[in-house]
C-alpha cells in the first residue's frame, strides 16, 4: 500500500470546465480570469485580488509593486519555504531571516523589530500551514515607518473565518494555487490588496508596465509577463466552488489525527487557533527521523520540514534562530489534505499505534 503525503482530485468538472474554455477560445487571460478575481475579492473581503502564475511570481509581484531595489533590507521568517526570500533577493534587496517564536513557528513579531535597520522597506511574515501571522500588531508597531508589511499566505487561502481570512490586514498579501493548496489550479497564485495605488501599480507590472498592450503606445514602468490563463481560471472557479467542503475534509482530517496524538507519547501538537485551517497535518516528534523511516517502511509518504532559510548562504542571520532549528528537527508532515481519503488517514493512524 503506498499512501502519498498529499492527494489531488480533479473530476469531471474541472474536465469541462477546460473544455468549455478551449473550445471557447478563452486561453490566456481574458474574462475567466477576471471572474475567478472578483470571487475570490468577494469571498475574502477585498478591493483588489490579481491573478498571477504562481504563488512565487504573487511574491515577486508584490516584491516589485512596493519598489523594492538594491539597498533595501527585507525580513522574513527563517521557518518557511525558500521562495519567500527568494522573491526580494532576486530584486537585489538584502535578505535578513528572523526567529520564529517558540509555542508556533511564525514570525516572531519582537525579535523581527529588533532587526529593523533604516535600510528595511518590507517586513514578510508568513501563514505558516494555514496557521495566521499576527499582522494587527506587526502593523500597529510598524505603524509611520514607511516598511509595508507583505504577508505569504501562500498557505493559508481560505484560513481565518469570514471577516478575518488570512492575508486580510496586509498591505499585499500572496497566495497561492499549487497542487498543495485547499484549492488547486496546478499551478498559479494571485495578490490582493485594499490599495488603489498598489493595486494599479502590480496590474501595469504583470502586463510588461503598460496599460495597453495591443495599443503598446505607452510604457509607464519596467514590468514583466505575469499573465494568468483562463484554462487554470476555469478550473479555479470549479475549485472555488467546492471550497467549503475543501475546508471542512481539511479540518476534519487533522481532528483524526489531533485526537490521536493526544493520547500517544513523544508526539505534541501545534497549538492551532479557532478558524484556522491547517492545511497538511503536522505533529512534532521527539524522534522524527525514526518517524519517518517506521511510516515510509510502511508505504506511507511523510514529509520533513525543509532546511531553515539561514542555510542559504545569500540570506543574512543577524541573531540565532533557535527556534526555528528546533521546529526544523521535530516537525513531520503526515499524509493530510482536503481530498485525502478517509480510509488513508486511518491507515496512518493504526500504523503509528502500532509503533
């Protein structure tokens, strides 16, 4: 039996849905890609969502619409997905990594403060796994600075309740639609904002600077190609329409897994807050290297947390991250996800009773 970390379903809806744009000519982005915008506004509470090929090029956009250039400073957390970093340090900005706090591996907010230098331009905090950064109080003390708060919610769509989704109280939040994610277009992403002046400048730079691109009378800025398609917005809306039962297989999925855990030694769980949707089930294990070699000698696929972020020579660690090599060495993602079968997550759990 071979149980993979995640499981994609994709049925005959989306299938039609692709279709219907094929055979009506909507391929690169057009009205599709608009609407899935406007829905996705909607449903988060915003003025502006811009769909982007990747949750990456959502980072570099927002990256490029703040004018982050050489000389300036961003700080990131040291617990997260390299891509986070790798959107400002592509535009020549320093990179500075932070600790993440001790009871959650978020950004911690005090420690982050205190690496702020006059260079800083951007603070990133990340959703981590769908749990929320404290953005209200990030931004209440960055309050007159001039440093943009950008959150990475690349991991977090949908996370937080109606009123509260993740990524809401940003100045640009980033998202992402991967193979990974509660919802799923294989690959894209998108940035919202509740800024008029941010939101037009990111719109000109996804479409090479200019307004117009059939006319391409007039460049206002040094933009790039960041254009959606309406093939991967058509199976966006499909997705977007079965997100409430996304979130509630997702939510159920790592209650199994909660439930056992608290009855099992040498396992803790993360403290997770009302209304956050975790994303893959993760659990810290005193000895997560025997973890995974037990479960993958059982056909079943568990994911470690990847190397922190200070490993990468082009990044700078003013202080120790402690915590976040702590989180590096514990942390295990087991199989989870909004289309797991149920039978694989109980699968899961025998077998880690039976060690």
């Amino acid at each position: 039996m071979k149980i993979n970390a995640w499981n994609t379903k994709l049925g005959q809806r989306e299938a039609q849905a692709v279709y219907n744009a094929v055979m009506g000519r909507h391929l690169s982005e057009g009205e599709i890609v608009k609407e899935l915008e406007n829905k996705i506004a909607g449903f988060l509470g915003v003025k502006h969502v811009i769909c982007v090929p990747n949750g990456s090029s959502a980072l570099l956009l927002a990256m490029m619409g703040i004018g982050i250039q050489p000389g300036d400073e961003v700080i990131i957390p040291d617990f997260t997905f390299i891509a986070t970093g790798h959107a400002p340090k592509l535009l020549g900005a320093g990179v500075i990594v932070s600790d993440v706090m001790e009871d959650r591996p978020l950004l911690d907010i005090d420690k982050a403060l205190g690496l702020v230098t006059p260079k800083t331009k951007a603070v990133i905090p990340v959703d981590l796994n769908g749990r929320k950064a404290d953005i209200k109080r990030l931004k209440e003390e960055l309050k007159g600075t001039g440093i943009y708060v950008v959150e990475d919610s690349c991991q977090a769509f949908a996370s937080g309740g109606a009123g509260s989704y993740a990524g809401k109280e940003a100045d640009i939040a980033c998202y992402s639609f991967a193979v990974t994610k509660i919802m799923t277009t294989a690959q894209g992403g998108f940035v919202s904002t509740d800024s008029d002046e941010l939101a037009g400048r990111m719109r000109l730079l996804k479409m090479q600077g200019m307004e117009n691109i059939f006319e391409s009378d007039v460049y206002s800025l040094a933009g790039f190609n960041l254009k959606y398609t309406d093939i991967l917005a058509a199976v966006g809306l499909v997705q977007f329409d079965r997100l409430p039962e996304k979130i509630n297989a997702s939510v159920k999925n790592y209650g199994m897994y909660s439930e056992t855990f608290k009855q099992m030694d040498g396992f803790n769980l993360i403290p997770t807050m009302d209304n956050e949707v975790v994303y893959t089930p993760d659990v810290l294990c005193d000895d997560s290297r025997s973890v995974r070699a037990y479960l993958e000698g059982c056909g079943i696929q568990v994911r470690p947390a990847g190397k922190c972020l200070h490993n990468a020579s082009y990044f700078s660690m003013p202080e120790n991250c402690k915590n976040a090599g702590w989180y590096e060495e514990h942390l295990l993602y087991m199989p989870g996800g909004p289309d797991q079968p149920e039978e694989n997550i109980k699968f899961v759990i025998e077998k880690l009773k039976e060690m």
